[in-house]
C-alpha cells in the first residue's frame, strides 16, 4: 500500500526522468564514464571462520 506522499513522489521521480537533458554547456566537455563491476567486496578470511551461534 502507498501512501499519498510516495505517490507524489513517484510521479515527481517520473517526470524528472521524462525530462530531455539540458543541452551542454559552452565549453562543457563530456566525460565518458565506464561501469566495470568485478566483485562488491573481498571476502576476508575472517568472514569464513565466523559461525552463526547454534
């Protein structure tokens, strides 16, 4: 269940994203950006050796 407030929002988030992006600056240079993603973390061994208490 959403409340009223959620709802607007939403619909706020909505048209934000249904917005064209502004036009670049003079000047303004772009930067491309790359998303390489291995592993969010390294396990340490410490996480292996813990137990869940029984």
């Amino acid at each position: 269940m959403t409340t009223p407030e959620t709802r607007a929002r939403l619909r706020g988030v909505e048209q934000q994203l249904a917005a064209p992006t502004p036009e670049p600056l003079a000047g303004q240079t772009e930067i491309p950006l790359t998303w390489q993603q291995t592993e969010l973390w390294d396990p340490s061994p410490a996480d292996h050796e813990q137990e869940l208490p029984q």
